[in-house]
C-alpha cells in the first residue's frame, strides 16, 4: 500500500537550459543595434506601429527581446504610447533611448531620432571595443607573468633552498627574499586564499553600491597612463550624446538629468547632479562646468561660444568629433607604451630570480675551487 505519491519533476532538457539562459542574459549592443535599425525601416515604410512589433516580435532571434516585444506589442493595444511601452523594459531600453524616443514622438521626428539612436548606440559599442581590446594583451600579460611568478616561487626556488641552506653561505638579497617568499606563501597559503575570497566577496558587492561606483570610476581617472584615456572617452561620450539630444529638441535640463543616468561614469555623474541644482538657479552651462572636476578648458570655452551664438548642437558635435580622435590617439599612445613596459617588467622578474639562484650558485662554485 503506498503512503506517498509524488509527481516526479521532469528534468530540463539543454534546449530549456539554453533558452533559460538566453532570457537573463542581457540584450547585447549589436542585438538592440539590428533592432533598431529595423524598428526604423519599418517606421519609414509607413507600417503601422502595432504590426511592426508583432513583425519584429516573430523575427527576432533573442528571446528575451522576443518576449519584451510580445510584452510592448500587448501594450501598445492597450492604448500605451511608444515612450511609455519602452520605458516598461529600463535593463533593455536605457533612459537616452526612452527620452529620445518620447522627444521624437511628441515632435513628429521619430524617423530622424531613430537615426541619431543608430548611431550613438553603434558609436558608444564602437568605442567600447576598442577600449576593451586596448585592455586585452595587458592584462593577459599580466597574468601570465603572475602565473611566472608564482611557479617560479613554488617551484623551481624550493629545489635550491636546501642546498644554499646546507652550503652555509651568506645569501645575497634576492635569495633572501626568494625563500621568505617561499616560506610565507608554504605556510600561510590557506590564510592568503581565504583573504582573497573575503575581499574578492567585499568588493563585488562594494562594487555595486553608489558609494563603491563612484570610488572605482574616481580611481580609474586618476591611473597614470588609463586615466585620460577614461576621461577622454567620457568627454566624447557627453559630447555626442548631448548634442544627439539637443538635435532631438530635448531641453538642456533635462539633457543633463539624463547625462547623469548615462554617462556611464559615477565621477562625473556626480559632478552633474551639481551642474543641475546651478542650472535651475537659472545660469548658463558653461559656467557650473567651470566648477565641475574633469571638464577641460576647451569642453567649457567651445560649450560658451555655442551658447553666446545660440549653436550649441554645433559646438558639441565638434567636442565630440575632436575627442573622437583624441581618444583614439590616446588608445595608439597606450599601445605603444605598454609594448616596453611589460617587457621591462618581464626582465625585472626574470632578472630577479636569475640573481636570487645564480649568485649563489656562483659562490659555491668559487668556495669548491
């Protein structure tokens, strides 16, 4: 006689699991790029608003866009406007994207602010990739040369140990500090790795907090040879966003509020929520900038000019063009730099352990003779 029935939970096939992942995946920039730009040619052929979503709706490939599609689709029957049916989906559609679509759709110029999107959405990707191909070979560097060094210190130094030890020689320096090295990582390794995980722990969730964002972007712009490479690209992304903005007829108050929301940079949003309070006290821009940390003098006097001769949108789009190119010089300038250093580090490194083992060693081959 059975006691106890229970359905048995069928497992999930790797079909779901994928699907399961696709849907808390985030949306990638060439996913919403592609979106995009076939939200506007459809706009353009005169297709009307809800049998576009639900075209797009059956074509896109990503499920999770899919399944906002659907969720806009839905609202836009229900009466919703365009701006409030993307303001639904903020982890998809940032708020530059949702202010730039309310902007054209109460203008009648969604056509041409979805060609303005296209372009700093492809923009923005585009700087970001080579940022973060800048960042790949040092860091793989980097690694590998910590890699080096550990199995050096772990592997080949405990193998001379003994014998400098037993020869009774004056070590020199850098095989003291070899073996103490050594000894330290022997015999307090768990110690080390637990404190790594506690502040690997502490730091991620540090990290996510307003007051850890702002620590990590104010520390990045002050790095030697990666800060003006972050502040240029800063100033480029303020630049072209503000001026798409302006081009789209949004008020410069708002322009800024929504600078802050995506900079993309917590250092300087916080200078803007300052720039904010002086504008509403009814002063111009280039004057609360000129208070502001990370504006240069050139962001400021092109941002004047262009308020004293009412082209604003002109001035910007120059701003950004010129630290476009300078960004971009800066990146070639990195480049070029960190060839050298990581071959000096290199050297160091090898040049180190080549002394803490061979000096030794010589002089146990002077005392045998």
């Amino acid at each position: 006689i059975p006691t106890r029935v229970k359905a048995e939970q069928p497992a999930l096939s790797g079909f779901q699991m994928s699907s399961i992942r696709e849907l808390l995946a985030p949306i990638k920039a060439p996913e919403l790029i592609l979106f995009t730009k076939q939200f506007r040619t459809m706009f353009n052929a005169g297709v009307a608003m809800i049998n576009m979503l639900e075209i797009l709706e059956a074509q896109t490939e990503n499920l999770k866009l899919q399944r906002i599609l659907g969720k806009m689709h839905q609202d836009i029957k229900e009466g919703a406007s365009l701006h409030e049916a993307f303001s639904k989906h903020p982890k998809v559609f940032s708020p530059l994207y949702c202010s730039m679509i309310r902007a054209g759709e109460s203008s009648g110029s969604l056509s041409e602010v979805l060609d303005r999107l296209t372009y700093i959405i492809e923009h923005e990707h585009s700087v970001r990739s080579d940022i973060k191909s800048a960042m790949t070979y040092p860091i793989i560097v980097m690694v590998f040369l910590f890699s080096a060094f550990l199995i050096l210190i772990t592997q080949v130094i405990p193998k001379f140990v003994n014998i400098f030890k037993n020869a009774g020689l004056a070590l020199p320096l850098p095989t003291q500090i070899c073996i103490f090295i050594y000894e330290f990582l022997s015999s307090y390794w768990y110690l080390i790795i637990g404190a790594a995980v506690v502040a690997g722990v502490f730091l991620f969730y540090y990290l996510k907090t307003e007051q850890g964002l702002l620590a990590k972007d104010s520390f990045l712009m002050r790095l030697p040879l990666l800060g003006p490479l972050f502040a240029k690209a800063a100033m480029a992304r303020f630049a072209s966003i503000f001026s798409i903005l302006q081009a789209s007829g949004v008020p410069v108050l708002d322009c800024i509020r929504i600078l802050t929301e995506t900079i993309g940079n917590h250092a300087i949003s916080k200078e803007f929520v300052l720039v904010t309070e002086r504008l509403e006290e009814g002063r111009g821009l280039a004057e609360p900038l000129k208070s502001a940390k990370y504006f240069p003098p050139i962001v400021i006097n092109m941002i004047a000019i262009g308020e004293e001769s009412d082209n604003l949108e002109d001035m910007l789009s120059e701003i950004a063009l010129h630290y476009d190119s300078e960004l971009e010089f800066a990146m070639k300038k990195l480049s070029e730099a960190i060839g050298p250093l990581l071959t000096l580090g290199l050297a160091v490194v090898v040049g180190f352990f080549a002394l803490a083992i061979y000096l030794p060693m010589w002089d146990m081959t002077k005392m045998a003779g």
